[in-house]
C-alpha cells in the first residue's frame, strides 16, 4: 500500500507571458526558478521516495541555445536535463516538461530548487513562463 507523506507545488508564472520574460544566465552562473520543501516523517525513513514535476516556458531570441534544468536537494544536484532552443523559424517558443524521481530520503526538511542556465556562448533564450515545480512524497 502507498502513503502520501507530503505534496508541495509552486506556480511563479502561470501563463506564457514575454511581458514577463527574463534571460536565462550563461553557465556557471543559473537562476533558481522554483523552489519547494518536501517534508518526510521520522517513520517514514525507508522505502520514500519523491516524484518531482517540473515545466518551463522558454523562447529562443539569438542563434541555438544550449539549456541545461537541474533540481537540487539541499544543495547537491540530484537531476538534469539538456534541451536545444531555437531562436528562427517556427520554433521560438517551447514548453518543457520533465519528471525526477529522489529516493530513501533522510527524515526532516529536503528543500528541492530547480535552476536552469544556458551552457552555449553568444546565445540569448529567456523563460517566458509557464513555470510550475511540484513534489509528491510516498513511502510504499
């Protein structure tokens, strides 16, 4: 039988908006576009894990961008993707949606970040939202 143990979920942007739009950074600098605590009970030490969802907007404004996502607990990288952004042609703007999944996690506070950066020299991609992060806590 499953447990829910804890449910967290953060909206910064709820909708495509380039009114809203900021640049994502040139690695090794990033920004942190959502953040949440999951907490796990003293019980539920053993067989937890942690099913994390995240989508990101993002628009192509110069050449193609290299994005790199990466979700951390408490500091250490857990999780990343790559995704390539067109800046011309049809393809501009793009949703991306990735699912993580953190397992055994000690009982207490995990704070979970998500961050992207932008990993290709002399290009520009923004986020232009929707953002959401959500984690779900479940022992079994």
């Amino acid at each position: 039988m499953v447990q829910v143990l804890d449910y967290q979920a953060t909206e910064p942007l709820s909708s495509f908006n380039p009114g809203n739009a900021f640049t994502i950074p040139q690695s090794p600098f990033r920004v942190v576009l959502a953040s949440i605590q999951i907490n796990i009970p003293a019980t539920a030490t053993r067989n937890n894990r942690v099913e994390l969802i995240s989508t990101v907007g993002v628009e192509g404004i110069t050449n193609i961008s290299q994005i790199v996502f990466r979700i951390f607990r408490n500091g250490k990288e857990i999780f990343n993707t790559q995704d390539g952004v067109e800046s011309t042609g049809s393809e501009q703007t793009y949703t991306f949606t990735f699912q993580a999944i953190d397992s055994n996690l000690i009982a207490g506070a995990n704070f979970y970040q998500l961050t992207v950066e932008n990993i290709t020299p002399n290009t520009q991609a923004n986020v232009v939202g929707p953002i959401s992060f959500s984690g779900l806590a479940i022992k079994s």
